[in-house]
C-alpha cells in the first residue's frame, strides 16, 4: 500500500519555526515587496545570512562518467515498488535549503500527492519546464493548483492496492498542488524551456557523455540565491530524476551538505494491472542504466591508465637508472 501523505500538523509546526527564526513574512498577503523589505531589515541588524551566487566546474565535473552520484541513487526498485529518494540539502552559514525531488513524469497519482505534500513544506518550488518571462526572470509565478486531501476512494481504504481507470490521472499535473500550504509556497518558473517546446537535444547528454550543455540545471540553481535576497529560505526542486546526481554536485560543490531524505513509492505492483506493467518496465530500465553507467565508468578507468602508463613506465625508468647510477657512485668512491 502507498504511504499515507505527510501530516499537515508537521507542515505548520514547520511553518512557524521558520517564521520565527526568519522573520520574513509568511502570511497570505505577503508579497515579494514585505519579504524585500524583511530581508532588508535583517540585513541592517547585521543577521543576513550570506548565499553567494552559484559558481561552477567544467561541464565533464557533471557527466555520468565523473559525478559523484548515479541515477541509482535517486531512483531505485526494492521489491515490488519503484522509489524515489528526495533529499535535502542545507547550506550552514545561510540556513538555505534545498530539497531535491526526482520525478518520472508518468506515475501513480499518489507519487504526485507525496510530492505536493513536500513542496508544501517549502517556501518556494522551482519548477521544471516552466520558463520565466524576459522583464521578470526571477519573479515570474507559476499558478498553484489545490491540494488534494484524499486520491484514494475511501470505499477503496481497505484494499490491499488502488489504481484509478482514468489513464490521464497518471501523468505529472501541469502545476504542484500547494494552494493554502501553511508555509504559503508559491511557485517559480525555473527553466530555460517550456516542456511544450522541448528542443530535441535537450537529451541527448543523457544519452552520449560529455556531449551538451547544463544549462537547464544551471538557470535553476542560479534563482537561488536571488530568492534568498528576497527573503526566501528553503526551496523544493521537483524535476526529472535524470537531473538529480547534477543538482546534487552542484548543491555540493557550493557548500550544501546532505542533511536528510526519504523515499517515495513512484509505482507498485498490488496496486493493479498498470501499476504492475510499469514496474516491470522501470526495473528494467533502471537495471539497464545501471549497467551502462558501471561500463562506462571502467571504460574511462581503462582510458586513464592507457593514457597515463607511459609517463608512469618513464617515471619508472628514470628512477631505476638514478639508482643504478648513484649505486655506480658509491661503488666507485668506496
């Protein structure tokens, strides 16, 4: 059975703690201009915390050949369920946090439910696929849509797994429902395409290292630290979980540190027909890119040492011969 969505008392204790450490405005009609103005005045205390913009290391740092993280583990089968793993990130001298969620774009509706309930818990949720406007690149709102209390029927509580027959419930929604999150969370559009106009390429570095750009992930990571200008404090990243080991050496590289995580169930396979095939279709996909990127991984560990063996074999020689003719030294002196 799918877990239960995250208590909403945990949500508003949350909430208030952050209000109160803050100071920065969370009611409903706080708007950019108060929270400016509350970060200003923290600043003027001599309390404002210190988030640089982001810097980052040459584009083979974030290939499936050199990064630090796989695929694997932000997504993984463990019996008969599919999981994601979202993990938070905390940024010490700042407080800034950063919860990366891995996403399939074609899931059980309660996988979505998880998601909008963690994003609940966030002030700000930049979200993938969703491109800001021109004049107003790191103010430009993503409509919310209502939360959802209950996606399981409740003549359906009691069954051992639940699948709706509606195939368009399964899809990703076309916004995160956080209408009436106590943290009053908004959403930014934090990518440099629509999904509706996904260039082909786009890809294509998922497939072929070290080929294309990051700067999708980049444009997202770079709101950060505007926001927390603007008196924003923690931020949900709900995007394809392909992008997840990149975030993750990025939030690293600048200072994050992993400071927690849980795991959501994406698909089941009580939960019904459907639920059943795609697991059976995730499982092998996640075993099949696991073994690519293990192949890929020792082919470059093969690269490496055919590269640097001659200068080691030289290195070698070079040595042996100083020996001998120090050997050759003392022989002649003694």
């Amino acid at each position: 059975m799918l877990c239960r969505t995250l208590p909403r008392v945990c949500q508003q204790a949350a909430a208030a703690a952050a209000a109160a450490t803050s100071g920065i405005p969370h009611s409903a009609f706080a708007t950019d201009a108060e929270r400016n103005a509350a970060a200003a005045a923290s600043s003027s205390t001599g309390h404002a915390p210190v988030f640089p913009p982001f810097e980052y290391k040459m584009r083979a740092r974030y290939s499936p050949l050199f990064a630090s993280r796989n695929l694997s583990d932000f997504m993984f089968s463990k019996g008969d369920q599919i999981m994601s793993v979202a993990c938070t990130y905390t940024h010490e001298p700042s407080q800034v946090q950063v919860t990366l969620i891995p996403l399939v774009h074609y899931a059980h509706p309660q996988f979505f439910q998880q998601v909008d309930s963690l994003c609940c818990q966030h002030d700000s949720v930049l979200m993938e696929g969703r491109v800001p406007n021109t004049g107003a690149p790191h103010s430009t709102l993503v409509p919310p849509r209502s939360y959802e209390e209950r996606v399981r029927p409740i003549d359906e509580e009691d069954s051992e797994g639940w699948e709706p027959h509606d195939a368009q419930r399964y899809w990703q929604p076309f916004s995160w429902g956080v209408k009436g999150s106590p943290k009053f969370t908004v959403i930014h559009a934090a990518d440099r395409y629509d999904y509706e106009r996904l260039p082909w390429w786009a890809s294509l570095r998922f497939n072929i290292p070290l080929v294309g750009s990051y700067a999708r992930e980049k444009h997202c990571m770079d709101m950060i630290s505007p926001l927390v200008g603007n008196g924003y404090k923690s931020f949900a990243v709900p995007w394809g979980a392909a992008h997840a080991p990149i975030f993750h050496d990025m939030l690293t590289d600048h200072g994050f540190e992993q400071t927690s995580m849980c795991t959501l169930i994406v698909w089941s396979k009580i939960d019904g027909d459907r639920s059943s095939a795609e697991w059976t279709r995730m499982d092998t996909k996640l075993r099949f890119l696991g073994m690519r990127t293990a192949i890929l991984q020792t082919f470059a560990l093969i690269a490496v040492l055919i590269v640097a063996s001659p200068h080691l074999i030289g290195f070698t020689s070079q040595t042996e011969e100083d020996e001998s003719n120090a050997y050759t030294r003392r022989q002649r002196n003694g």
